[in-house]
C-alpha cells in the first residue's frame, strides 16, 4: 500500500486556490492515552484542522519546550510504543480522511528500521514524516524508502539557514517545509516577529513546495498574521496546552476543537 503525500499536496493545493492558508495541527500519540489521542485529533480536524502532525513521544526531545516535554512524558509513562504511533495515524486517518504525518525524532526509527517504518506508515495511511534532526546529507536512504512507499519527507528550516543551506534542504525535501519561525524550542510566543516573514521568503526563492510556518502561533490573531505569508500554519503546544489545562478528557477534546476553529477563522481572515 502507497503512503497519502498526493493527499497531502492536494490538501495544501485546495487551501491555496481558496486563497488561504492551511491548518496543520500537532498533538502527540499516547496523550493523554493512546485512544485519547485519537480522539483529539479527530476533534482538531472537527475543528477545521485541515493536516494533523502526529508527534512520536521522545525522552529528549530537542525542538519541544516544556508543554510538549510535559504532554510526551505522559505518553511515555503510559508505556507508548511505535506500534501505538501508526494505531494513531490509522484510525485517525480513517475516522478524517485528512493527512496524517509523524513527526519524530531520528533515533527511534533507526533502531526501529527504516524499511519496517516506513511500510508501516504508508499501510496505516500515513502522509509521511517530520524530521527535525536527520541531517539532509544524511538523508538518503530515508528518503529512499520514502520514496518508494509514498511518504513526504518533511525538512525544517530556521532563521539561522543560509540561502545555499536553504537550496539544498528543498531540494531534497517534499510534501512541503517546516519553516520553524524563530531560533529556539515549540511554545506559545506573544509575537511570532518578522524572521518567520523573511524566511519564508528566501526558502519560497529556492522551490516550489508549501512552506508552512510553526512555532509560536497560539492564536487566531497569530494565525491570521502567519497566514498573510505562509502557505499553511502549524499549531502545536497551544492545543496541548489546552488538553493539559482540561480538568478531564472530554473537556480538553472540547477545548482543542474549538481552538482548532478560532485558528481555522484565523488562516481564513489573512
């Protein structure tokens, strides 16, 4: 079975010709349980999600601040396993029919195999990955396997990235690019500032594929500003934070819905 990256791109396309910015929301698998975390991300795209980034909980997660550490240290001591990861993306992906990606960490594919993840991924429906430290020169037979079963291969940029590092990162990446808004971990900011402007702008001058905007946006306000550049917005610690704050499941499923709504309204008004 071939992975969705066609889903993908034809998701990112529809929310352009609506003259829009997409929706892409982050919740990580096994919080607060694995069936919990299936139903927040049905309730995110109930909400008007458009993608769903299904984050694999990692003990030493070097792009996550406090919010996603807090929610994946809960994942991990509820015991979450790869397998629970691609239970995630399936039922989410047949309960929506929107793409579904991973985000991890490079590690636990490594020694999970990247032949077995892979195939894994595509059978359960998966779009592809998010991978914000496997270094593109060292991406090959990633994305090789990628390749043959279908699977975008999600690179992030930052401020920090030079024009000819940008071109290179591009060239090898599809589905489209994580353009990370400023220097630093995941978290709610109050502004998310005019780096995240200008970087979306030299990566768009090296190709042709979406570049979406995270870290930092909270807010319809913020995901109106985002919107005015980007070709979708992603939200992350602010859903988890809504589902850490809940007094119980139901209400946090009810939290991360609506805010999924004020956001969609938000991409909408750019």
């Amino acid at each position: 079975m071939s992975g969705n990256i066609e889903l993908l791109s034809a998701t990112l396309a529809a929310a352009k010709a609506e003259d829009r910015a997409a929706l892409i929301a982050y919740l990580p698998a096994g919080f607060p349980s694995v069936d919990g975390g299936i139903e927040a991300v049905k309730a995110v795209v109930a909400g008007g999600a458009d993608v769903v980034e299904v984050g694999l909980p990692h003990s030493d997660p070097v792009l996550d601040g406090p919010v996603i550490q807090t929610a994946d240290d809960i994942a991990l001591r509820g015991g979450v396993k790869i397998a629970d990861v691609m239970r995630t993306v399936r039922e989410a992906y047949e309960a929506t029919g929107v793409p579904i990606l991973v985000m991890t960490y490079w590690n636990p594919i490594d020694r999970y195999g990247i032949e077995r993840f892979t195939s894994e991924l595509a059978e359960a429906g998966g779009a592809g990955c998010i991978l914000p430290d496997l270094p593109v020169q060292e991406s090959s037979v990633w994305r090789e396997h990628a390749d043959k079963h279908g699977l975008a291969t999600v690179f992030v940029v930052a401020p920090s990235s030079k024009d000819e590092r940008l071109a290179t990162i591009t060239a090898a990446g599809s589905g489209f690019v994580y353009a990370a808004s400023l220097m630093g971990v995941t978290g709610a900011r109050e502004s998310v500032g005019e780096q995240a402007q200008d970087l979306v702008r030299r990566t768009r001058a090296t190709t042709g594929i979406p570049v979406c905007v995270g870290l930092g946006v909270s807010n319809a306000e913020q995901a109106a500003e985002v919107a005015a550049f980007a070709d979708g917005v992603i939200v992350g610690s602010a859903f988890v934070k809504r589902m850490l704050d809940a007094p119980d499941e139901e209400s946090g499923l009810a939290a991360v819905r609506s805010l999924a709504g004020e956001l969609a309204e938000g991409v909408r008004k750019r």
